[in-house]
C-alpha cells in the first residue's frame, strides 16, 4: 500500500485546499489526486477504491499534472516561456525541473463509481449549476496555509524610495566581515547598518527574548537616516533591506554600490544555509559547516529509508526527530507494519487521527517512494550549474506537523522549538494513542530512582517516577583545554576592541566521563522540609536508574540562560562514545543502616482570624505523599502544599495539573492560606462546600471537577446535587455515566500533561505500574541530532543516523552518505541496547 494523501478541507469557496498535496501526486504520479466532492479529502489512485466502498460516496474531483518538455526553437534552445493558460492549481512548481525545459498542464474530471465514469471540466452544457460552482471553487481555491500563515510565503518586495537618491556620509567608516557589536549597546545579533552613515545598531526586542534593544529605530528618529541592511543576510543576490520611514522590507537596486561605500564587497558575502534569522557567522560558522560537514563532497542516497523532508520554515526540529523515530524498528513495525489496518479502522475524516497521520508518514519515509535517483537529464543540469547539494524531491510534512501541533502555542508557530520538547510532545501522543497491545513509546521509558536524604537527620526517602530522556549536565569545570580558552577569550576581546574580525574559534573540550559523574552526584533540593525535623532543612537528591529503558536517549543540557534571563548555548565539544555502560547507575533501594524519614505531612499556615478557618474536615489533612511526590519533581514546597489542597487530596495526579495550570501566579510559592467561602464558616458548617451568593458551586470547586477530565456542566450540576460536597459529588457524577454520554466528550480526557518532561509520570502510576522494558545498561550509539546556533529560539537541526554500516547525515531535503559524522557537537543522542 501507498501513503493516502489526505488533506484537510473546508466547504468549496471557503478555503478547500488542492496546493497542500503531496507534490508527487501532480508532478510525475500518474494516478493523479482524487478529491471526495462530499468531504473534500484527497486520495491517491491505490486508496480511491477503498474509501467508495467504506463511504458511498460517488462523485470525485480527479485532478491530474501532466509535465511537457518544451519543444526546441531553431537555435537549438526552447521556445520562448509563455503564460500558460492550463495551469490553474495552486500548487508549486516540480524545483527538479527547469522551467526553461519544462511546463506544465493540468487536468480535471469528474468521476463516477463505481464505473468510472468522466466528465471533462469545464463541462457548462452537460452538469447542473451547483456542480460546476463547485468544482470552479476547489479549482480555484488557495491553500489555507498561504492564508492562515501569510508570513511564512515570500512577499513580493518593491524599491525603497529613498534607493536611488540616498545619501552616503564621507565619513571613513569600514564594517570588518564579522564581530559586529552594536554601537550603543554589547548585543551581537540581530544588527543592522544604517546606509547613510555606517552605524552599526541592533533591531527591536522579540517577544521571545530575542532581537535587540530597538537602537536602529532610535537613531533613524534622530538622525531620519532610512535604510539599513540586516548585517549576516548579505550574499552575492541581495540582502534584506529595511525602510524606517516606509515601515515595512524594501528592494535597493543599488545595495551593491551602497555597501561598497562601506568596504563591503557584495560578491565575498554569505549568508547562513536555510535564511535564519539570527546572525551566526562567525565565531560560530565552524559550528554550521562542521555540523553540516560543509566543504566535503557528500554521495547522495536513495532508498526505502533514505527520504528526505522539507523544510516548511523552522520546521528542521520537527524532521530530525521525526528520522530518529522512524529509524527505530518498533516504531516502523507499529506503524508501517499496521498501515493497512490502521487505515481500514480510521475514522471518516482521517485527518483527525493521529496513528493515521503517523502511518503516513512513516510509509513516506520508509517506502523510498519519494526518494529516487535524479534522471538522467537533471544530472547533467546539476553539473552544468556545477550544483553540490543535491536533493531528492521528499516529502512535505504539513499535514502532519498541522494535525500534531494544533492547540500548541509554540509547535503551530511558524518559530523555531527545542526538539527535545517536540520529543516529549510526541511520545505523549503517542501514549494517548495506541495503537495495539504494546505501545512503541515503551521502548524510551524507564524508571527513575531518587533518594533524598536530610542533610540533619541523615534520614532517607527513596520515591520513583518515570521518565524518557537521560538529561546530561555539561561539566564546564572539567575542559581539558582552559589554557586554550583564555587565550582565545583575551583575543577576541582584543579583536571586538580594535574592530577585527574574532580569531578562530576555539570550543571546550569536554570528557564524557565528567559530564557522567555530574549526572551521579548529589543536588540540593530547594526548600526542603524534612519529615524528621519537622522544619525546613538542607536536604540533596540522588538519582539513579531503577530500569533501563531499550533505547537510551541522552540530551545534552547545552542551553542555559544568561544573567539577562536571555536563553544562550553552551558551545561545547564532548566526546560522545559509540558504546556505553551505565551499569553502576542502576539503583539499589534501602541500604542497610540507612533509616526512612517519617510519612509526616507538612503543617498547614491557618490565620488567626476564626472566620477564615476551614472547617471542613475533607481539607484538614493534606497527603504528605502527594506534596513530597510533587516537591520532588522540583516545585516549591508551598506550592505543592497548595496543590494538593486546592484538588481536595485526590492524588499527586490531580495536584500536578493544578500546579501546571497555576505556576504563573504571582503568589504561586507563597504559603498556604486556608480560605473562606460564602462568607463566615460555623461549626458543623463546610466552608469549602458553602454555597454562594449566586447560588452556584464555588467556582474553586467546579475548577477541581474540570481539571478532571469532566465538562462544566456536570461538574456544576454534582455539586448542586451534593450540597457542594466534593467527595459526594465525584460519586454522584461515576453513578450517573448516561450525564456523562449526553455531554459530548469523553468523561475523563487525561489532563494535559505534555509541557513537562515527566509528562507521564503520574499517569501512570496505576497498581500494576508503567509498563518498562528493562534489561542490561549497556548501549551503542546509533543516531544523534545537532543543534547549529545561539538558542533554542533560533538556528537549524540536523540529524544523522548509522544505517547499513554507515553514517547518514538528513539536512531536511539533502539525504547523503555521512564522511565526518561529528558525534562531538550533538545535542540530543539514541542509543540501542546491546543483548547480552
């Protein structure tokens, strides 16, 4: 079976998409695309069958690219390019193909099962009003993506005003090829020079931390210079030039004479690979061309496995971890290996299925179907451009990125992410999702072992939890290479005071084994009350590996933030081995002589004042357990306290999701206050139940029911039901499961978990215990992805992979036999299990 080209569509005329297809189903497939003309969702030749027969539905849209050589003209050369009347999908052209040589045409009939009947569009004479309306609508539709993201499309720019007629200052100024500074302040990215008089200065501040302190905005108020050029977009085609005084990016068609002025020599320029925003020439291009093993002749591979993925704008985070899963045989065996069953029980609307988007594309990564040798044509293209970086066509992952980032703030953005938080993301889907008996997510999962000891009482408490990523901490302190370090520190800030270009680049040299022995060491906790005590104390946690997992994923903590609070990257070179054994990490519980910290919970802070008291003998215990469990994970402890007392004692799970939901508040860490509602408790009386002067639940209450997975209404309704008695009213809603059904959702959708690294810990600490694959700890290294700039919020992801014997590097569409793998400067690493 072949991948089924689903899209998600809206009604004709109102934004139905043709362009987001796949392209291979236009540009050389000869089945073309069929497009329901009920739903609006597309399929390939091999799946059109399948969805007559499990729908009824009969009447389909078939949309077809045929691709024409151009006809020679007298000279030799093709016929001078005209508009082409027959292209009317909105739909990219086939970038393999010149359009010097090449064009296009496009076809469209209507099809009728099951016979297969064609009508031609247009067809005016023989189809009724509202079928030709709607036909012309799909066929004219622009793809909702161009729409809903207009700033992830190339806008057409036009000339600055001002180009023809600025005005250059004679006033001596240079700007060096690199170690650019703000003139005004210490910042080095995001500069831009002003094309009158040469100042240097740095842009305005992102939302995200980033971009600069506005400098150039406010000498273009002073001084009404208009143009600057963003310095590290240079290159020999033009650069990114802004307008202060027409407010939006221009086109000066004399940018080379005006950064001549300056001692720029347009044609020695370039910019960093893949339009980044952030300026990482040097002192870290070392970093991008090793990362990417530029300068080196790299073979290009085709195959099953093989398949590159495009780069839909800072979507390359998304690609290098979407190759590393997919590179693992349970992941394909789930996936690939079901994609027929998966498909045949999928829902009508299969692009709302999340193991159907998965199967996709897993089929499209691993079925070598989109990753063909060039033909012989564009190869002899290739060398007469003198091209080095050749790519295969690849497939486009925006449904797939559309479907598993919608309702995420950050991963719906067109911004770039962490992809060890796109990781966690994942595998939490993946755990919501099964797909049968075994869950390949079970492969990453292992248990964590942590012992936390009162520094005092030397008394312990030993608690597990579950986690799916080795976080390694980068020893600083052990660089073989300090002597090196200061030297090139004292250069560059030599360089940065006479306006040089920065001496080489020199990384530190950081030794594995230091990063380990961090790893094993002791850590204070904050704020740690001790059981013992009774009182707070200093207290330090160990870890260690209860189980370990059948794939090792290791993350680097390489970014951190500086005293700005501004996120930054530690640049560092770390001697990853290609075997590893972890073995004296695995945990060993209670020792003998060590004595258990009592099960004693916190005390409660409660006012003096009688009428803030709570009576209400349900919230006058709080579940010591439940507080440690989450002060543990590292929340404060009086948040935790609050945790568990705002969620009525219902469990750690309940009181996480309190925490998440919570954190941002001011008073978040303040001590618990034990409130009041409905106005003056008495005895006998539950303050926390009373009713108030509306007469609805209180609200902190109703909030509780929801943060379980309950709707709104159901939760009011209990309590009403109950006289606001929240133990009464979970009962009542478990004995009323037909409320729950006419209410639309499920009754408990699990909280959403997927913004922390131990997104799963509490889900699953059910009796029988999550499910582990533990065995020996030892490992060899099959993949890594590498992180090339300054933060997380910026720069390019690549991965490379050990496949066959050998090294792969997957640099979105570029899919090419590995020469220098650098295993060094990795940022997240895989490892597999080595039988014993």
């Amino acid at each position: 079976p072949k991948p089924m080209s689903w899209m998600t569509e809206s009604p004709p005329g109102s934004g139905s998409d043709v362009g987001q297809i796949w392209q291979q189903h236009y540009n050389g497939t000869k089945g073309g695309l069929y497009v329901c003309m009920n739903t609006f969702l597309g399929f390939g030749r091999e799946h059109i069958e399948r969805h007559y027969r499990k729908t009824g539905q009969c009447v389909y849209l078939h949309l077809k690219r045929h691709v024409i050589e151009k006809v020679p003209g007298a000279s030799g050369g093709a016929l001078p390019k005209r508009r082409n009347a027959k292209l009317f999908l909105d739909l990219e052209a086939n970038g393999d193909l010149s359009s010097d040589d090449f064009e296009y045409e496009d076809e469209a009939k209507l099809v009728i099962f099951p016979d297969h009947y064609e009508i031609s569009l247009p067809n005016i004479e023989e189809l009724p009003a509202l079928v030709t309306i709607a036909s012309d609508a799909l066929l004219s539709a622009k793809s909702p993506y161009r729409k809903q993201d207009p700033d992830s499309w190339e806008e057409e720019l036009q000339a600055s005003k001002h180009a023809k007629s600025l005005v250059q200052l004679d006033n001596g100024v240079r700007i060096p090829p690199s170690g650019w500074k703000c003139s005004k302040c210490d910042l080095r990215e995001n500069l831009w020079l002003n094309l009158t008089d040469g100042s240097v200065l740095c842009g305005k501040w992102f939302f995200d931390g980033s971009g600069g302190n506005g400098h150039a905005m406010e000498h273009y108020k002073e001084t009404g210079y208009p143009l600057a050029v963003k310095l590290g977009t240079i290159t020999p085609d033009g650069a990114d030039v802004y307008s202060f005084d027409e407010e939006e990016p221009v086109l000066d068609p004399h940018i080379a004479k005006h950064l001549a002025h300056f001692g720029i020599d347009m044609l020695q320029m370039q910019v960093a690979e893949n339009g980044l925003r952030d300026n990482d020439i040097k002192p870290r291009v070392s970093e991008w061309e090793v990362i990417q093993e530029a300068g080196v002749k790299l073979k290009p591979m085709y195959g099953p496995g093989y398949t590159g993925m495009k780069n839909l704008g800072n979507s390359c985070y998304l690609n290098a971890v979407m190759q590393a899963i997919f590179s693992i045989p349970e992941f394909q065996r789930a996936y690939v290996g079901n994609l027929q069953r998966i498909f045949d029980y999928s829902p009508l609307d299969p692009t709302q299925d999340f193991n159907t988007q998965m199967a996709k594309l897993g089929h499209g990564l691993l079925s070598g179907q989109y990753s063909k040798p060039p033909m012989k044509s564009e190869l002899i293209e290739q060398v007469m451009k003198e091209e080095h970086k050749p790519q295969q066509n690849g497939i486009s992952p925006q449904m797939f990125k559309a479907f598993i980032s919608k309702d995420h703030t950050e991963f719906s953005s067109n911004r770039q992410q962490d992809a060890q938080e796109f990781f966690l993301h994942l595998i939490n889907l993946v755990e919501r999702n099964p797909v049968g008996s075994e869950n390949p997510s079970d492969v990453f999962r292992f248990l964590v072992e942590e012992r936390t000891q009162c520094c005092q009482s030397r008394k312990v408490r030993y608690t597990e939890r579950v986690d799916y990523i080795m976080q390694l901490p980068v020893a600083m302190e052990a660089a073989t290479n300090k002597d090196e370090l200061i030297a090139y520190e004292l250069k560059r800030r030599e360089a940065e005071a006479a306006r040089r270009a920065p001496p080489e680049l020199v990384r530190a040299k950081i030794p594995f084994s230091a990063c380990l022995q961090a790893f094993s060491e002791p850590s204070n906790v904050e704020d740690f009350w001790s059981s013992a005590l009774q009182a707070k104390s200093a207290g330090v946690k160990t870890s260690r590996f209860a189980s370990f997992p059948q794939y090792l994923v290791v993350q680097i903590k390489k970014f951190t933030f500086g005293l700005d609070w501004i996120p930054k990257k530690l640049d560092v070179s770390i001697d990853m081995p290609d075997f590893l054994d972890i073995n004296h990490l695995r945990a060993m519980g209670l020792q003998p002589g060590e004595e258990e910290l009592p099960d004693i919970a916190p005390p409660i802070i409660i006012p003096e004042d009688p009428k803030d008291r709570m009576v209400n003998h349900f919230v006058e215990y709080i579940d010591e357990s439940s507080v440690m469990q989450l002060a543990e994970m590292g929340f404060p402890l009086e948040a935790c306290r609050k945790a568990v007392y705002y969620t009525g004692n219902l469990g750690a799970e309940v009181a996480f999701n309190w925490i998440i939901a919570h954190m941002e508040e001011p008073d978040f860490a303040e001590p618990l206050v034990v409130p009041v509602f409905g106005g003056t408790a008495s005895s006998g009386v539950a303050g926390f139940g009373a009713v108030g002067l509306d007469n609805q639940p209180p609200e902190e209450m109703v909030s509780i029911i929801i943060s379980m997975g309950f709707q709104r209404s159901l939760a009011i309704q209990a309590l009403k039901a109950t006289n606001n008695n929240l133990e009464r009213a979970l009962e009542w809603i478990f004995n009323h499961p037909e409320l729950e059904e006419e209410d639309g959702e499920p009754a408990l959708s699990m909280m959403d978990l997927e913004n922390h690294t131990n997104a799963n810990i509490l889900a699953e600490a059910r009796s029988e215990g999550p499910r582990i694959k533990d065995g020996p700890g030892r490992y060899e290294l099959f993949g890594f992805i590498s992180h090339m700039g300054t933060s997380t919020m910026s720069g390019h992801y690549v991965c490379h992979l050990k496949k066959e014997g050998r090294w792969v590097i997957y640099n979105d569409l570029r899919v090419c036999a590995s020469e220098r793998p650098p295993k060094d400067l990795g940022y997240i690493y895989f490892y597999h299990r080595i039988p014993s």
